[in-house]
C-alpha cells in the first residue's frame, strides 16, 4: 500500500510547475498503478492550451470555476466543483480559469515525472 | 471528450449504493479510457473491509476524516483532505469514516459498473 499526502508531497519534487500552472504527482509510473495520478492547480485568469495525443486524461474539478473549450468543435463546457472532463479522443482543448482551479487528474498511461509540455501542447511518450 | 457533472450523474444509474457506502461512476469501461473513476462517499461511522484481488486502486480524500488499515501488516494510516492510499499490491484493507468521507477512486482496469463486492470484498473482473 502507498500512502501519500499532496500536502507534505507539494514541498517535494513530485510538485512541477510552470507559467501559472502546477501539478503534483501523487502516482507516477513507477509506481505500477497503469495510471497516474496529479491534484493540479490552474491559477485565475490563466489560460491553458493541451493536446496530449499520446495520453488520455481525465479531469475531475474539486473547487474553483472555469472553462473548457473543445478546439476541434469549437464548444465550450463549464467546470464547477463536481464537473469532470475525459480526452477519449485525446481532444485539443483550451482550459480556462475564472478563479483558480483545483482538478484530480488521472493520466493513461502513467506519466513518468519526466515530461515537459512540447510546443504542440502534448507529452511524449516514455522511451 | 466526455463531460460529465457528479451532481447530475449521482441521480441517474452511475450511482450504486450499498450499506452506508455509495459510489457514482463518472467513467466505466466503456469510456475506454483504460481506467474507471469513481467519486465515493462513506457514511459517517461505518467501517468496510475491501479486497481487490483483480484491480488497482488508487483513493484521494477530497473531504471528511476517517482511517486505513492494511490487514496484512496491522499498519493504520489516518485519512484527511489531500490523503492519497493506493492499492498498489491488492491489498486487503478495512475503510473507517468518522466523518462522512468523499473520495475520488480510480481503478484499473476500469469496472463495468455491474460489478457487485463478493463475500471477500473482491470484485469479479469483467468477462
């Protein structure tokens, strides 16, 4: 059994961050789950483009208020606490924050820790 | 990309119950995601005993307070917002709530939403 607290975890190097956006890995491959977990967090007023084509993610909001923009459609979803979002078809989208979002992500398959956004919003995949 | 609200789906059939526990599926197998997530809520004051010798979980606590006991070593872990358990060796595990817990439940692979708890608190993978 893992336990672990995002509270002590968000001090650590499971925490990666970047321009007004920061994720902390509670799961990451190596634990052997098949998935990976993250409790992300999107700071108001900040806008987001993703495309993970090699992943498929699914987004649950804890708290905060937002947007989610479907690229290929044009149309848009609220978030509220409660909302979940899934990337079946690994959909580009565009997130945005009204207030700072809190979101219980899970990644298949599970990211490594390693990755960094690319210019095409995506991760690779693990070597 | 599927969009889904809990506090719509928790009145439909996504939602199963059983004694003092309740779960609303928000995706299942035929999401095809390659993973389930579930949002369970644990009735203040009850205690359950789970064993999911065919799935992995993994358990976050977005809110209420209780404890984890993993049967194998006798080891408690006290749960509270941000408290992450995953059942990374299918570990047997009794679930206490001295608050009302509310959790967000990933497994994999994913249930059906048919699946019933079996008198060793497994459940029967999928046909």
């Amino acid at each position: 059994m893992i336990v672990r607290d995002f509270n002590i975890e968000k001090k650590t190097d499971r925490r990666v961050a970047d321009q007004k956006w920061e994720s902390v890995r509670l799961l990451l491959a190596d634990d052997g789950m098949g998935f990976s977990f993250h409790i992300t967090t999107i700071q108001a007023g900040s806008e987001h483009t993703f495309h993970y084509k090699n992943h498929f993610e699914s987004v649950y909001c804890i708290s905060g208020e937002g947007e989610i923009e479907d690229l290929a459609t044009g149309k848009v979803h609220q978030i509220t606490p409660g909302v979940m979002y899934a990337l079946n078809l690994h959909d580009k989208h565009t997130l945005r924050a009204r207030r700072e979002l809190v979101l219980a992500c899970c990644f298949n398959p599970p990211v490594t820790g390693k990755e960094v956004h690319r210019a095409d919003g995506s991760y690779a995949l693990a070597d």
